[in-house]
C-alpha cells in the first residue's frame, strides 16, 4: 500500500546473571533421611530458571541430584561441594567444609589419664615423707 508501513521491534536479551541460593544446608543424622546426613538444596533464577543441581562429595565426580534433600550415603566425609545451574549454562556454587573427626572423647580420655597419673605422683610423694 502506498503511505503504509510496518514496523517490527524485537529485544534480545542475554541471560548472564547466575542463580541465587536459597538454601544450601548440612543436616546431621535426620530423621527424614533414616538418620543419615542429608544436604538441602534450594537456588533461584527469576531471568530463566533453574536446571539442574549436582553435588560432590570428596573430590569426587559431580552427580546430578533432585532439590529439595540429597541423602548422602558416604559414611564419612570431609567436603561437599553444590552446583546450581539455570536454564542459560550459568552456575553457582557452594562448597560445605566438614571436620575431619570428633575427638572430643579422646581430649576427655587423655585429661582422665593425666588426672590419674597426677594423683598417683602425689600419692607417692606423700608416702616418701
């Protein structure tokens, strides 16, 4: 037609913003996981929404799980390391640092000794006199 026109208008928009987590817990000897250690997950993305999740636990290779509750079936471990992915390739992690072992009972049982030990030395010093 003539004196007429369309006009087309499009937005491109790129997706470079990482999610955002929720949640990102260690839970000790749950009831919900049979009293084993479980890891909540939970990440955000409002531009294109989450993916995926993967988690490693000691070096390991990652593992794509399921949010909300992982249940980690390794007896004893030191690191776990979380993944969220959004629909757009971006990523953000967090990594959970455990103690290598509780040795609470054997500071107590060596402070027991040391106790017995020193009273056994004042014991026979007191006899000599």
């Amino acid at each position: 037609q003539i004196g007429s026109y369309t006009v087309s208008r499009y937005s491109i928009f790129e997706d470079i913003t990482p999610p955002e987590w929720v949640r990102v817990t260690l839970n000790k000897d749950t009831p919900e996981a049979e009293g084993k250690d479980s890891v909540s997950l939970l990440a955000k993305d409002v531009t294109s929404g989450i993916a995926r999740y993967e988690i490693q636990i000691d070096g390991g290779s990652f593992e794509e799980v399921l949010p909300p509750n992982y249940v980690i079936t390794k007896p004893s471990y030191e690191r776990i390391v979380v993944r969220a992915y959004d629909k757009a390739g971006n990523v953000i992690e967090e990594s959970i640092e455990t103690k290598k072992g509780d040795y609470s009972i054997w500071i107590g049982a060596a402070f027991l000794v040391f106790v017995v030990v020193t009273m056994f030395i004042i014991s026979q010093h007191r006899k000599a006199y």
